[in-house]
C-alpha cells in the first residue's frame, strides 16, 4: 500500500501507531478512521483496598467536612435576625441572610474543590483512589495519578473527537502523538519503576497532548469554573422548583415556629411553580388541611407569609375566641397549660397564654391564644364561605397574627392557588436574639411539635394530648 507523501512513515501490518490506514495522506486526507488509543492494564497489583474505608473517605473528606465548612460560613456571615449590617461586608451578610442554601451550595462547592486538589495526601486516600505501585516513592503518587488522568484525557479525546484529528492531524503528528502516549504507559509499568524514564516520559507526552490535542482540551481553571457554575444553576433550579429557605421574623405561628427560625420549603408538593406566569407545570391543589405553607400575601403580593391552612374551597369558616370552626363544627383541641415566651421588638416583651393541641384532620398541632391580643376580636368571627381555587389560612398564635379573618379591611380573605409556594419542611438554623437555639435545629413544622427549651415542662401534659388523640374519624370536618 502506498502513502502519497512521507513514504518512510509506513509502519507494520500497513496501519500507523494509532490505527490510520497506512495509505493515508500526510496531510490528513485519510479514508478510514483511527482506532481509539489502546488501554492497558498496569503489570503491578496495588495494595489491599477496604471498602469501608473508602466509604469513610468518600463521606468525610467530600461530604460531612465541605458541608460543615460551607454551614459555619454561612453561620458566620448571618447577622441576629433584629441586627442590619453596615460596613463593607453589609451587602454580602443581607445576600447570605436572604439566601443562604444556594449560597451554602457554592461554599460546598468551592471547599470541595480545594479538597479535591489536596485529595491524594488526604488520610485513607490509599483507600479511594486507584492503586499505585507499591514500590513508587511518596513524592511520586501525584506525578503518577497526573499521568494515567493525562491518558485517560488523551484516549477521551481521541474517541470523541476522531474525525477532527483525521481532519487536523498529520500521519506524523499521530504516529508522534500514540508513540509518547505509549511511551508513558511503559514507564509507568516498567520493572523496576524508573523515576527519571518516567518524569521525562510524562514530559513529552504532556507536551504533545497540549501541542497536538490542546484545541480540544480543557484547561483546569475552566472544569473548576464549569464545577461552581454547574452549581450554582442546580442551586437556582433547586431553589425555583424543589426547596428554598425561609426565615421567621414575627411571631405569628409561635409556638410551631419562633422568631428567627430558618425553615426549608417544599415547593415541589403542590406542583413546581413557572417562573414568570401564574401557572405551575403540575398541580396538586388544594393544600391539606393542617399544612403549614408559605404564599405570597394577597393584598401586598411582594411579601411572603407563612400560615396553617384551616378551610378549603367550598367550608364555611367562623372562629369563636380564636377557635375554629368548620360547617358548625368545632375543631377539636386539648389543653396543654399556661405558655410564655418574650418578643423584644414589640411594646409587650413578656407574653402569656394558653396552649392547646389542635386536631384537624390527620394533623395535630400546637395553637397557642395569647391574653395579649393584636387587636383581634376576642368573641366570633365570620362566617365566612371559602371561595374555589382559594384556601384559608390562621396563624397558631391565634390572638396575634394577622391572617384570612383579618385580611382587606376586616372582610377576610383566602389565599389564591397562584399565590402558593409550598410546605414548611424543618427548621435548618434559629438564630433568636440570644443567640443560636441548637435545640431547634431539625425541630420539625409538620407532624410532632418541638416545645422549645424554657417550655420543657409542659411535656408531659402535651405527650398526654397526643396519646389521648381523637379517632381521625372525629378529626375531619363535615362537608
């Protein structure tokens, strides 16, 4: 077979080293593609491998160490919920207090990346990473594991991009770049390991592949920057669609939620919301009763509420010293005992009340009636009818939280399917004004409540309500 120019390039069995036909052109005129570089498998077997040290490995150094890091940050950088920031920092404490998942999420990201890098000197890396030869010097396990991620890029390369590099490359070129290619793996298997054969090897192999493959490579500050920007569009996607963080500043559904409390939201549940339009791409309408939701209010649309949902479309509401009834049927309650918590920015610090568990279908709740009132009617409210495609909603503080009984002058109002943006999931951080409160962290808003900690002697008689629950038979209103 004959090759039209560079004659003496021809090589055995009529191919060149990395599979072209051998009458290939030197310009790159060729009629049949190249073969993709060959693997091999290394002539060493590497140390015993535990698996469940490389479990650990995995999870601490890339999971439990990153996400602590990014959480402290984000601590660090969360201003006391009463407290505005000033100075040269302001903006970014005001961005992290605002947002701090997809925040957290760049942290994560950002603290991973720089344990990536430090990945092959990290304790247990023996037991995560592909076996090095056991007779390799300490000093040369980056050298080498830099050497088999240049192969494995290179053999990337030349499977995805073959019509370009027959397109691009000389027969020359590729004879050049698989004869370095392959000159690395020989030293990288050599018995005994040469370090100078393989240093030089690993040289000029990482020279071609950037001279010869370097239009189609990625450089490292463009993968990391890919990683964060990656990223950060999952943590915006996630924060659009999936879950965002909320943070409590009144105390309208104190106890189940005290002031500065950040909570999770799930806004998937009831159909993820498009951007930009009143639409969802499902639904999953109405709201059970009991939900704890979150929603822009309907009178001041820029603002967001959170409230438990108490009547749906078609009930009729009345609320009789703060306690509900739907269709002439009173929802029933337990009494729990006397209740006191402090709320510093208003002109009562010190509040008193009675606590109740409430039970409303298959949900029970903590509703407490403060005896210091938010100028709310003490006696009946409503009725009122519960119109379609809406839901009504009370805060658990019922004598102190300005919710559907109060809403457009005193009418009352629901909250419209549109204005929805889901379920109140968990409390992640409460940052009241003494400080972080650890013990309500995880602290759930649907299902079992939380007493918070000055609460704890009231236990017993709410672990008494719970026992003493109502068939959910009794729990569910009357159409």
């Amino acid at each position: 077979m004959t090759v039209e120019e560079g004659g003496d390039d021809k090589v055995a069995n009529g191919k060149d080293a990395v599979g072209a036909p051998a009458d290939a052109s030197d310009d790159g005129d060729v009629s049949a593609s190249p073969s993709p570089v060959r693997s091999h498998a290394p002539a060493f077997a590497g140390p015993p491998v535990s698996k469940l040290l490389r479990a650990v490995y995995w999870g601490a150094w890339f999971g439990v160490t990153p996400i602590a890091l990014a959480s402290l940050l984000v601590w660090g950088l969360t201003p006391a919920s009463s407290v505005e920031g000033d100075g040269p920092w302001a903006w970014l404490e005001a961005g992290v207090r605002a947002q701090p998942v997809p925040i957290g999420i760049v942290a994560y990201t950002v603290f991973a990346t720089v344990l990536w890098f430090a990945r092959l000197r990290l304790p247990l890396a023996r037991h995560a990473h592909p076996p090095l030869r056991p007779d390799l010097a300490p000093h040369l396990r980056a050298p080498v594991d830099r050497a088999r991620s240049l192969l494995e890029e290179a053999d990337a390369i030349l499977r995805g991009r073959e019509k370009d590099i027959q397109r691009d490359l000389s027969l020359h070129e590729r004879k050049q770049l698989d004869a370095d290619l392959e000159g690395l793996r020989a030293a990288m298997d050599a018995q005994p390991f040469d370090e100078e054969a393989f240093v030089d090897a690993l040289v000029r192999a990482d020279g071609e592949v950037d001279v010869r493959l370097g239009r189609w490579r990625k450089s490292e500050v463009r993968e990391y920057l890919e990683s964060i920007l990656i990223a950060v569009a999952v943590a915006l996607a996630l924060r659009q669609f999936v879950v965002e963080a909320f943070k409590i500043p009144s105390g309208s559904m104190i106890p189940t939620l005290q002031v500065g409390d950040h909570i999770f939201v799930n806004k998937f549940v009831y159909g993820p919301a498009i951007p930009g339009v009143h639409a969802r791409v499902w639904t999953n309408m109405p709201p059970s009763r009991g939900d704890v939701m979150v929603f822009a209010f309907p009178e001041r649309p820029e603002q967001d509420f959170i409230k438990r949902v108490i009547a749906l479309p078609g009930d009729k509401l009345e609320v009789k010293n703060g306690h509900p009834w739907l269709n002439g049927w009173q929802v029933p309650n337990c009494y729990v005992g006397v209740y006191s918590y402090n709320e510093y920015d208003t002109s009562f610090a010190r509040h008193e009340g009675d606590l109740y568990v409430e039970y409303l279908e298959d949900e029970a709740y903590l509703t407490l009636f403060d005896r210091v009132t938010n100028g709310l009617p003490m006696e009946i409210q409503g009725p009122f009818t519960v119109q379609p495609g809406e839901v009504w909603v009370m805060g658990d503080n019922r004598n102190n939280s300005h919710d559907s009984r109060m809403w457009w002058g005193g009418k009352g109002g629901g909250v419209p399917y549109a204005n929805i943006k889901g379920r109140a999931l968990f409390v992640w951080l409460s940052l009241p004004e003494t400080g972080i409160d650890w013990s309500r962290i995880f602290a759930p808003v649907m299902g079992r409540p939380r007493l918070p900690a000055p609460m704890k002697a009231l236990q017993p008689a709410m672990d008494r309500c719970f026992k003493e629950r109502p068939p959910l038979d009794k729990t569910h209103p009357p159409r």
